[in-house]
C-alpha cells in the first residue's frame, strides 16, 4: 500500500508533467511569444516578423515578436533562458550570440545544448562588401592591391565589435593578408551607411537588405558577397570565394527554446517552419532582400552551429590575442 507521502508526490508529479509538457496535438492552444536581440523596425526584425507572422496562420495561434536588444543579446539570451519551459517562450538568437567574443558581454556566447535546446532554422544571410562610390574601389582584388600597398589605411565599417560583419573583415584580411582599420557602429547599419556614402568611411560589410537603398542608388559598389556560389538573384555578383577560395561568410538566425522544454513543442514549431519556409511567396522575396531560407532539423541546428564555431574560433582567437 503507498503511503499517503508517496501519493501525494506521485500527484505532483502527474501535475508538473501536465502543465509543462504539452501533447503534440494540444500545443500550441495559446499565443507562442518569441523573442529577438534585433532593434525594433530593423531588416532583421522586419524578416523575422514575416516569417513569424506565416507560422502563426500554420500553427493556429499567434505568433508575438518580444523585441529584446541591448548587451550584445544577452539581455534577449538572459530574458528566454528564465522563461517556464512550456513551449510558449522562444527565442530567435543571430549567430552572432554562438561566436561572442569572451568575455564581451555576460554568459556569452551561447552553446548548445548546453544553454537551449535547438528548434529550428530560419534564414542565412551572406555578407556583402561594398565599397564608397567616392573610394574609386572598383572590384575586391583592386581593394585587397590598395590595402597591401597602404596597411592600416583603409577601413570598413561594421555593425560592433565581435558581430558578424567584423568577423567577416577580420576572415577577410587574414585570408587575403591585408590590414584594414575597422570602424564599429551600434544600431544596425544605418548610422555607417551615412558615414560610407559620404565618403568618410571607404568600405562596408553587412546584408544585403541593409545596403539595399544604397546600392540601387549607385552610391555604393557592391565588390563581392560572401556566399559559397554566385547569388541567382544577384548573378553579376562575384563571390569573395572567386578571388580567395573557400571563403564563406554570413549571419543566421534561428530559433532555440529554453532548456527543459517539451520535444512534442519543439517538433511542432519545427514543422510549421519547414513548412512556412518552403512557401515560395515567403521564400522568393526574403531572396530578393538577401535573406536565404534555411530549413533545417533540430539535430541539424546543432550540428551547423557547432561547425560555425569551429570555423570562426581561430579568427576569434587571432583578433583577442591582438588586442591584449
């Protein structure tokens, strides 16, 4: 016979188990909040919220954007990581917050599945390097030429200190052995977009969608992008890969869930996304902004994230032993 302790723990148990593990076919029967580092309105927020909006007709239930920037996305990592583990807190981390650079802001970077658990993916993004109009820069092998010949003098602007656009310069002068000056912005790409196109600062490196305008409006050059193999959508574009070979460099966001959370939650929203990313009015126009699909497993999240620090652990630890 148990004993009226035993009971009432089992009851408990029952109880925990039924609050915080929803079935498959239950979940999700409430809006689904998920939240971001990006900066309200910015090209990352934008894409996400369309991608976000698609999953909430699929899933049935809202889908609420939480904007959380600040600290380099701790604030965002710290705000989804004390969340109740239930499936209806998310977050959308760049991969940025996975090759932080130590030290730079609190408990980053991320790992998995040390810190969340892996949901899904949701877009890759290639860098693009641009040039000022006014810089006279015409190709990148003409940059990489300029920048033997004058080390330190030239400088590209990024959007902070250990974001991916700075990691990208740094790959890029090791790769090509040049020395550039790199000039870090906060706030997305707007303020350094002012300070490029006037002159001020000769090259650029960021998304596509954040040099859009600019671009169009011819005061920039685009040199190259940062993808494995030429852009469909941008086929007069040579890749970095063309002139240094094997280069690849580009943002990602995905989404993880905090740890404890249920896999029948995890496995829904994974595949209401691989369904909302495999629709070509979704796909189409996020390639028209530079901003790839990327479906992927949970499993498969992990692995590329692992693989991503792999590759950018040496440039980070080149670019702290510099600065010491």
């Amino acid at each position: 016979m148990e004993t009226p302790f035993k009971i009432i723990a089992l009851c408990l148990l029952f109880l925990a188990t039924a609050t915080t593990a929803p079935a498959a076919g239950d979940y999700p029967n409430k809006p689904v909040r998920i939240i971001s580092d990006s900066a309200p309105g910015s090209a990352v927020d934008v894409t996400f919220r369309i991608v976000m909006d698609r999953l909430g007709t699929v899933l049935g239930q809202q889908i609420v954007p939480v904007d959380e920037p600040g600290a380099s996305g701790a604030i965002a990592a710290h705000a989804a990581s004390d969340a109740i583990p239930d499936g209806y807190t998310l977050f959308a981390p760049a991969i940025s917050l996975f090759i932080a650079l130590p030290g730079k802001a609190e408990n980053l970077p991320l790992m998995l599945p040390r810190d969340f658990l892996p949901v899904a993916s949701l877009i890759d993004q290639p860098m693009f390097i641009c040039a000022s109009a006014a810089s006279g820069i015409k190709t990148l092998p003409d940059l990489i030429a300029r920048a033997k010949q004058n080390p330190n003098q030239i400088s590209f602007a990024a959007t902070g200190i250990g974001r991916i656009t700075h990691l990208t310069g740094l790959l890029l002068q090791s790769r090509a052995d040049i020395k550039l000056q790199v000039v870090p912005y906060t706030g997305g790409p707007a303020a350094a977009l002012t300070d490029v196109v006037g002159g001020r600062v000769p090259l650029i490196i960021e998304g596509y969608s954040g040099l859009a305008g600019a671009i169009q409006a011819h005061s920039l050059t685009v040199l190259a992008v940062a993808s494995a193999h030429r852009l469909r959508e941008f086929p007069d574009v040579p890749t970095v890969a063309e002139t240094l070979p094997g280069f690849a460099a580009g943002g990602w966001q995905g989404i993880v869930a905090p740890l404890g959370t249920p896999a029948a939650a995890i496995q829904k929203v994974n595949a209401g996304l691989q369904k909302v990313l495999g629709e070509p009015d979704i796909a189409n126009p996020l390639a028209l902004r530079g901003a790839f699909v990327s479906p992927m497993s949970p499993s498969e999240v992990n692995a590329f994230i692992n693989a991503q620090q792999a590759q950018w652990r040496p440039v980070l630890e080149a670019f702290m032993a510099s600065v010491k």
